[in-house]
C-alpha cells in the first residue's frame, strides 16, 4: 500500500507538524519513533533528525500529497495523535492537517469530526473520578 515515498512524505509531515508549534516533547517524539518504526526507517536516521528537528531550514512545509486517500486518512489520524500528545491541538497544527486534508481530497468534515472523537476522548481521560 505505501509506495517508498509515501513513507517517506509521511514520515516527513510529522515532522512538519511537530514543529508547527515551536517545541518538541518526549510524547511528540515517541509518537514519532513509533510511526518511523513502523514504516521501517532506522534508528540512526530518525534519532538524527529528531534531534536537529527545530533548527532545520531544509525541511520543507507545503502540503504533502500522498499516492491515495486511504494513507493520507491515516496519516490525518496519527498526525491528531501527535499533535494531542502534547494535550493541546493549536491553531498552526490544525490549519498544516488542513492543507493535508485539502491536498488529499478528503473532506473537511471529516477532520472535524476526528478532531471531536479526540476531544471527547481527552475530556473523558483527564477527568478526575468523584470519591
């Protein structure tokens, strides 16, 4: 399903959105270590980049356009996860996942209704039970 590229544009818009707002956390980076794992890119090379993510002007940020809807759907999701792994969607997050939406020709309802599952979830986990 990936194309070698894909993996690599995938890869490379977290990047983007990890640094969309200016800081990067042990969440964000786990978040990253696993998808890079999963597309099968090694350790060397993500534990590279990670580390010179912020400072790196050659990291582009236009709009990625994958091979089909079915990899962008996924990488709208995992791109949620990471943008909440700091608990906070902000504005220059949501607005990179919807140029990817756009790009992709996907719907942005979608991302929307994505963006609320995130929300009820996080309300829900961060409660704090009444004794």
């Amino acid at each position: 399903m990936f194309t070698l590229l894909d993996k690599s544009e995938y890869l490379k818009g977290l990047l983007i959105l990890a640094r969309r707002n200016n800081s990067l956390d042990e969440k964000e980076k786990l978040v990253i270590r696993n998808v890079a794992n999963r597309l099968g890119f090694s350790k060397d090379f993500y534990e590279d980049t990670l580390k010179y993510l912020l400072g790196n002007k050659y990291i582009t940020e236009e709009p990625i356009k994958f091979s089909n809807p079915a990899i962008a759907r996924l990488f709208v999701k995992d791109g949620l996860e990471l943008a909440y792994s700091d608990n906070e969607l902000c504005e220059r997050e949501l607005n990179w996942l919807k140029s990817i939406v756009n790009e992709n020709h996907l719907e942005v309802d979608w991302l929307m209704e994505n963006i609320s599952q995130y929300e009820k979830f996080r309300e829900n986990y961060t409660k704090v039970p009444v004794k």
